[in-house]
C-alpha cells in the first residue's frame, strides 16, 4: 500500500537579525537555513496493516504524511501509494484513500453537515445506496444524527473532528491516513473511535497510517510502530519488538499494610539486599527480563505476607515508557 525509499525532504528558513539594518539587509541579501525535516528513509506498509508513526513534536511525522499524500513533492527519494505516485497521480490517489488532520477539517465552513457529505458524495462519485448504508452506519457511531443539519461553524471542536472523520470515511477508502484524529474527543468517543477503526480494518481491509500523542490508542489500534526522530525512523517493528528493544524489564511493587507495629521495618530489612525504591508506603523494584532474581525475590515477598505485605504484583511496562525511552 504504501513504500518509500529514501525519502527526504528540507525547508529553507529565512534568518533575519534583530534592528533595522538586519532587515533592510535581508530585502537584498536574504540569508536562509535549511532544516531538514525528513532524512532519508525508508518504509513500506502493507495491505491490511495498522502503523503508528509515533514522534516528538517537530519529528517530521506531519511533513512525511504529506509527501505520502501528495500535497508536497519530497526532495529526493521515491515514494508510491497504491502503487501510484501520489504527487504526480494525485487525483487517481485521492480518489482511493482518506486523509484527516486533527488540526483542520475536511468540511465546508458555512455550510451544514449533511450537505458536505453530499459534496463528499459527489466529489468522490459515490453511488446512492453506498452513500446511505455508509452514513447510517457513521451516524449510530458518531451520533451525527443532531449535527447534520448545524453549519460547521457552529460545531464545537470534538463534534467538528466526529464529522470530520465521518467524511474522511464515506468514500470507504482503501488507505486511511489520521494525523492527530482524538483532538477534541472525549474518552467516549475516542472508545468508540477505537473500536469502529478496528472494524474497518477488520470488514473492509482498510489499511491505517496513524499519529496521535494519545499511546494509549496507539496501544489499543497499532499492530506495528515506526518511531520518527528529528526526521529520521529510528525503530520500524511490532509493538512487543519495541518494548523487547527499549523497556526490557517489568516493574515489581509492594505496598505495605499501614498499622502493623515494626511491619516496615521488618520488610526493609528482609529486603534490604534487594535495592528498591521506597516510596510512602509501596517499595518498587525494576527487574530486567531473564533476571534470576526475579523467582527469588517474588518468594522472599511471599513470606513476609504476615509482617504486612498487603499487596505486590508484576506489571510490563506500558507504551508510553517504551516511547520515552526511545527518545531518551
């Protein structure tokens, strides 16, 4: 659906210095500096797949979306969406895939809902019943149903991004691009945002380039992660490579008992040969994977259950620590 090879792409940058002089200079003698945006990379993605471009701000994740869309022309390298490319073949393109920016919307301003889908529809040579099936099942999951006939304009910004999705997917596009798509939305409907995307992909093989700061969805939706640094991929893996790469531990915590005479005590000097990080009442542990450890000291925690371990437990961490170490 989607490959790239040796993509790249800079901006030039006007510098100006501070006073009059530097900018009656730079009307004849303006100097620029070149930020690159996108190094060489290269990535492909294929038919079915959901991909998480996950990134920093100003990683490039944005600028590559673009050059995948056709909006801007890379620089250098290849790129082809559905075997077209997409900055020359740009109609045959856009007729096949969805786009949405969580920063603007897809919409017409002073017009209301439903007739931007029927210019959707008309744009995108839907056929009738097509379009009817689709926005009734679009309608029961975003309740659009009060909206359709309010002007975009006076839509507040998560009822805005709702439609603005439902328009990206009226078409039923083949390849779905979301930049930032939970701007807005409440934790309802990103929970149903979630589930229907997962359907998509599902019913129809509709294949999903994601990029959203929100890791929690990145966990739920994302079967692969392709971690963009400073314009260069870092990482291109599934999920369980990516903590196997850069969270290679679990975490153990204990939580004492409060009013047990002597019970802390008792456990910081069991334990004491362990290390661990006290924190009030819970004592922590970070455990590499494959540990020896690990059973030992699992069973040492066992034993002091009556001096007032009230609880303990393994946890793996979570997606957002293995991002956090990668771009640290």
């Amino acid at each position: 659906m989607i490959e790239a090879r040796e993509l790249e792409k800079a901006y030039m940058i006007p510098e100006m210095g501070d006073g009059w002089r530097s900018w009656w200079a730079s009307l004849f003698h303006r100097q620029y500096r070149r930020h690159q945006a996108v190094s060489p990379l290269s990535f492909t993605v294929q038919a079915g797949e959901i991909a998480g471009l996950v990134g920093p701000n100003g990683a490039g994740k944005s600028t590559l979306i673009k050059m995948l869309t056709g909006i801007i022309r890379p620089d250098a390298g290849e790129v082809r969406v559905l075997g077209l490319d997409p900055f020359e073949r740009r109609r045959e393109v856009c007729r096949q895939i969805g786009v949405v920016f969580g920063q603007r919307s897809n919409l017409w301003w002073d017009l209301p809902v439903q007739e931007s889908f029927y210019l959707v529809k008309d744009l995108y040579r839907i056929p009738s019943a097509q379009f009817t099936e689709t926005l009734t099942q679009l309608g029961a999951v975003f309740a659009l149903d009060e909206l359709l006939d309010q002007p975009v304009r006076t839509l507040s910004l998560g009822q805005r991004m709702r439609c603005t999705l439902a328009a990206a997917l009226l078409p039923r596009p083949k390849l779905l691009f979301l930049d930032e798509p939970t701007i807005g939305l409440d934790i309802v409907s990103v929970g149903k945002l979630v589930q229907m995307l997962k359907d998509v992909n599902a019913t129809q093989q509709v294949t999903l380039l994601i990029t959203s700061h929100d890791l929690t969805v990145m966990e739920q939706l994302c079967q692969r992660l392709l971690l963009l640094d400073r314009g260069r991929l870092i990482f291109d893996g599934g999920v369980t490579a990516a903590v196997q790469r850069y969270a290679c531990y679990k975490k153990l915590r204990l939580t004492v008992r409060p009013g047990i005479a002597g019970g802390q005590e008792r456990i910081r000097e069991e334990l004491a040969g362990f290390g661990g990080e006290w924190q009030n009442e819970t004592l922590e542990w970070i455990i590499a994977e494959g540990n020896p450890q690990e059973q030992v000291l699992l069973q040492q925690v066992r034993n002091l259950s009556e001096a007032g371990v009230a609880d303990y437990y393994l946890e793996k961490p979570t997606l957002q620590e293995v991002i956090r170490n990668a771009f640290a």
